[in-house]
C-alpha cells in the first residue's frame, strides 16, 4: 500500500479489484455535510505502530457501516454487488459518478457509495485533525475539525481547558483536538512607512476586546475584532 492516494478515474477504480488493505483497527472518525465527507481512521498504538491512517470517501452518497472494523479491505464493487446495492436506494446512481465501495471486515461485508476514495499514512501533527484539511492559501484560518464544515461545537474546550493549557507544566505531547475561541483586536494604523493592518492584542472574552476596541478606536484610522481558534 502506498503512503497516500487519491482515486476516482475509470481505471483506477476497476469493478472487483481491492484498492486498500490494512490489518489495523480503523473507527469512523468524522463525517462532514459539506461535500458528505465521511472518515475513516486508525490511531497509531503504543510499541506497534507510530503512524495515522486517514481514508476518506467523498462526496457520499449513501453508507452502511459499523462503529469500528479490526482489519479493513476495501475494495470496487463488483458489478452484480453495485447493481444490487444501488437497485435498494432510490436516488443513488451509477450513471451520476458513483461507485460502490466494498468495506470487509472480520468475515462482513458494508459499503460506502462516493464518488472518490483516498487514504494518507503518515505522522499527524497534533495541532492538525487530520491529513484531510489543513490550513493554506485559500483558507488562512485553522482548522478545528477532521473534515471542512460546519463545527457543531463538539469539540469547544472549556475556559478552565484554556486555563490548563498555558500552565507551563501542561503535557506537550496532548493532541490538540480541542479549541476554544480567542478574540483578536486588529487594526489598520493608515500610515504608509509601515504595515498598515496588525494586531493589537488577543483576548479571552469579547467583552474584554469590545472594551479594547472602543478605547483604540480614535487612535487609528479602523480596529475590528476577528475572532480565532486556538487549538487546546
């Protein structure tokens, strides 16, 4: 198996061929409404394995699967298995780019119907939720989820959280799968010999940024507060 992959072409998807094989334990880590992302994951294991596998289907059209699979195969549907499959859920169609995907497991069989499938095995950053969504040019924010979307708020860390985490004792090897939000101050000084947008200060309320806001206003030609996660 190579250390990543993304596949959705006609020949890279052949029906009945086995595309993925792993004998570790994978779990569904995330699913995501936008483009119906849905993930899948094994977390490295102490003196066996150091290593994150994420293999993610996208988009999803339907799914069958259990919570959690020791050893995985995944594998083209064949075209009796498709034909079957997709003949059970209205809606869902080979002629519009979907293809079944065959999940085995421990004797048992589920699928995932997506356009697309793809893994990365790798380390995984603990400030990172997963290989699949991180931060670049045309999004500048940090993640705070797995998968691109709507955050539910799942995974907001209390204020005591925060508090812990800029103790200096607090454990450096915690993944950071938790954020709360900070609220940053920034302003546009408007003169020409300098950077003209900065930031001006973080806060851990808005009220406390408001506060800041209202007084450094007259100060320069515009201030705002952007608010950012930090990860926990």
């Amino acid at each position: 198996m190579t250390a990543r992959a993304w596949l959705k072409q006609d020949h890279e998807l052949v029906p009945g061929a086995e595309i993925f094989r792993s004998d570790r334990r994978f779990a569904l880590e995330a699913y995501s409404a936008s483009h119906g992302q849905l993930l899948l994951r094994s977390n490295p294991v102490d003196d066996e394995y150091e290593t994150t596998i994420d293999l993610l289907f996208k988009p999803v059209a339907a799914v069958k699967i259990r919570d959690g699979f020791a050893g995985l195969v995944t594998r083209c549907a064949t075209v009796g298995e498709a034909t079957q499959i997709m003949g059970s859920l209205p809606g869902v169609h080979a002629d519009h780019g979907y293809r079944v995907f065959v999940l085995e497991s421990e004797g048992r069989s589920d699928y995932v119907i997506s356009m697309a499938v793809g893994w990365h095995e790798g380390i995984l950053p603990r400030v990172q939720g997963s290989f699949f969504n991180s931060a670049d040019a045309y999004m500048r924010r940090w993640p705070t989820d797995p998968l691109d979307g709507l955050n539910a708020g799942f995974n907001t860390a209390a204020v005591q959280d925060l508090v812990d985490a800029l103790n200096p004792g607090h454990s450096q090897q915690t993944r950071r799968d938790r954020f709360r939000y900070v609220f940053v101050l920034m302003t546009d000084v408007g003169h020409e010999n300098r950077p003209k947008v900065s930031g001006a200060g973080v806060f851990l309320t808005q009220e406390d940024a408001e506060e800041a806001q209202t007084l450094l206003a007259p100060k320069v030609a515009s201030c705002w507060i952007e608010t950012l996660p930090v990860a926990i």
